[in-house]
C-alpha cells in the first residue's frame, strides 16, 4: 500500500539537510503524524536518495526533539503533548524570552523596529490567506529576531534548541485562533512594549503574550 503523504525530493545541494528540511516539514504539518514509524529504506525509495543523508537526517531530528529512535524498534515520530507544553516548553519560553526582550530592548534600532513590523505584516498577510503554517513560520521569525538582537548567544542557543518543538506546537495550534488577525495584534502589542523602555511592563507583556497564545489554544480544543 502507497503511503498517503509521498514525500518530495529534497530540494537542497546537502542531500542530508534537505532530507531533514523534508521531514521536519512533514511532521511539523501533521502530515507524519506522532506514532508514525520511519524507515531509512521507504524514506530513501520516497525521497530518491541513498540511505546515508536519511540517516543523518533523523539523527539531526532526534536532537530536534521531533522524532525518537528505540532499539530494535526503528524511529518514530514525537508528538507535543499538551503536559509537555504547559510543564516545559511554556515555562522555559517564558524565562527565556523575559530576559532576552529586556536585553534586546535597549539594542534595538529604528531599523530593527521596521523588520520586527514586517514579521507582522506577514502574519497579517498569512492570516488573511488563511494559511496557518506561514502564520506560524512568521510568528517563530518574530521571536527568534528578538533573541538574536538580544545579543544574548546562551539564550540564542537555547531557544534554537526548542525552536523546532515550538514551531511544532505554533503549526499545530495556529488552526485555533477564530480571527487569525489576533496573532498579529499580539505581537504588536509586544513591540509597543519593547518601545515603553519599561522592563517590568514588558516582562509583563512577554509573559501574557504566552500564555494568551495557550489559553487560546486550550479553549478551542475543548
């Protein structure tokens, strides 16, 4: 039996990264759901290369946090749990991201300001196309360019090492918004409070700004 999502070709001159580019796609989408099983032969026969990139594609999504190896077993797709975002992801977002929006607060130029409002003008764009993956994609740029012009590198390095279980939980929740346009005003909201220049208002507006996007996504699965 054909499988029902046939992978593509990778499209990158690194047949391992574009291997991995593929598949984080694929299960980001939910279109390798958790549970699904994962073959280094299938996904070589699908993808028409050699065994070795696959290999060192799912090794580089078992750091990730996307997929998981047992032996004897093979490797199979990671799901986010809701338990997993609420007693971790949320928290270490929320601890990281207060730090890093404080330091990158005072570091931030006009022209920084005029990027950070051109991520929004893409999520505004995603949301009226109604496509939640660029509104999550956008929603992930967003934040990482305020980690990096933190100049804070620990803080850059971790979040780069979340950043692909969090744009997994961004892609699966951005279907849960009722008006989409509310990502959006989020984040305008947290440049305003980048420009206050007031730690404590922004360490509040960081910190309500997560658990909003949560909450949100809490009621609409119920």
């Amino acid at each position: 039996m054909s499988d029902p999502f046939p992978l593509p070709p990778p499209a990158l001159a690194s047949r391992r990264a574009g291997v991995a580019d593929v598949l984080r796609e694929a299960i980001t989408t939910g279109h390798l759901p958790p549970g699904k099983r994962l073959t280094e032969t299938s996904l070589a026969e699908q993808m028409g290369t050699s065994r070795a990139p696959v290999r060192e594609a799912l090794r580089q999504l078992e750091q990730e946090g996307l997929v998981v190896s047992y032996p004897y077993r093979g490797t199979e797709v990671l799901g986010v749990s809701q338990e997993e975002i609420d007693n971790v992801l949320v928290p270490v977002r929320v601890a990281l991201e207060r730090f890093a929006f404080r330091k990158a607060m005072p570091r931030l130029s006009e022209a920084d300001y005029t990027h950070l409002n051109s991520l929004i003008a893409g999520m505004r764009t995603a949301a009226a196309a109604a496509d939640a993956g660029l509104l999550a994609d956008a929603d992930i740029r967003f934040h990482e360019a305020v980690v990096t012009l933190s100049g804070q590198q620990h803080c850059l390095q971790i979040w780069r090492s979340i950043q692909p279980r969090v744009r997994a939980y961004f892609r699966r929740d951005a279907r849960c918004y009722t008006d989409p346009t509310e990502v959006a005003t989020q984040h305008v909201a947290l440049v305003d409070a980048l420009r206050g220049g007031d730690e404590q208002a922004l360490d509040r507006a960081v910190t309500a700004h997560i658990h909003t996007h949560f909450s949100t996504a809490q009621e609409a699965g119920r």
